[in-house]
C-alpha cells in the first residue's frame, strides 16, 4: 500500500513541470510583443525620417538592424513556444487540437523535442551573426577573409543540417 502511495504521488508530480510550460508561454508572448513594438518603433523611425526630410544617411542599416534584432526576437519566441508545448505533450497529456494544426509542435520524446529547438536556436544564432556583422567595420583584408570565412562556415553548417534533417 505503501509503494502504490507512493507511486501515485510520483506520478502526479509530473504536474510541477506545469510551472515550465505557463512561463515559456508566458517569456514567449512577451517576446513576441516586444519583437513586435519593435519592428513598429522602426516603422515609426522610417516614418519620421521620411515626412520630416531629415537625413537619410544611416536610415537603411538602422532598418536592417531593428528588424533583424526583432526577427531575433521572434525566433527566440518560437523556441519558447516549442519548448512550452513539447514538455506539455511530454510531460501531461496530448494537445487534441495540434493534430488538426501542422506536425512542427507535435512531440513524441525528449530527443525530438531537443532537436526541435535546437534547430531554431541555430537559426537565433545565424541571425544574431549578422546582427553583429552590421556594427563590424571592415577595415584589412584579413578581417574581410575572416567574414567571408565565417559566412562559409555558416553556409556548410546549415547545409549539413538540412542533410541530416532529410535523415
């Protein structure tokens, strides 16, 4: 009796990661709405540069950056997201209604849920590179090898997961 009790409660434990899924969600919407407010505020920008004849210098890689800073936003989002459904599947019961959605939020194990999240991650870091490469100042040529370098570096990695994805 002691161990069914035992058991039971074990199993109902299983509810604290409860906690995980309602905070993803949560940091999710958050950063959803921030991306968003973002990309409005570069809007605005835009708007303001050209209505008020101001100077244009600057205005495209001040675009670039703000939208680029809220795709990064939104894909950090999407992670959350995932992990939030994933540890629900997982973790508490199926989501009926995601049968009738596409596959992408569809978990049937941890390695899968993993892998998931780790291939928007990689596409948050992709994204975050060229975030970064827009403050760089390219000054030698060897800083210019290096970016062409690094720029194939990241065309191999992403190359080679599309090939395991098809795996």
């Amino acid at each position: 009796m002691l161990e069914k009790l035992f058991e039971n409660a074990l199993w109902h434990s299983r509810f604290i990661v409860l906690l995980a899924v309602i905070f993803s969600l949560l940091g999710g919407i958050i950063l959803f709405i921030v991306a968003s407010i973002d990309i409005v505020q570069v809007g605005i920008y835009v708007f303001k540069i050209f209505f008020m004849h101001s100077s244009h210098t600057g205005l495209h890689e001040e675009m670039v950056i703000g939208i680029i800073g809220a795709i990064d936003l939104y894909l950090i989002a999407v992670v959350m997201l995932i992990f939030s459904f994933g540890i629900y599947e997982l973790f508490i019961s199926k989501i009926d209604s995601a049968s009738e959605a596409n596959s992408i939020l569809e978990i049937h194990s941890l390695d899968q849920l993993k892998d998931k999240i780790a291939k928007v991650i990689i596409m948050v870091l992709v994204v975050n590179f060229f975030q970064r490469v827009l403050h760089t100042d390219f000054n030698t040529p060897l800083q210019m090898l290096y970016l062409a370098l690094s720029i194939t570096a990241l065309a191999l990695s992403l190359y080679f997961i599309a090939k395991i994805k098809k795996h």
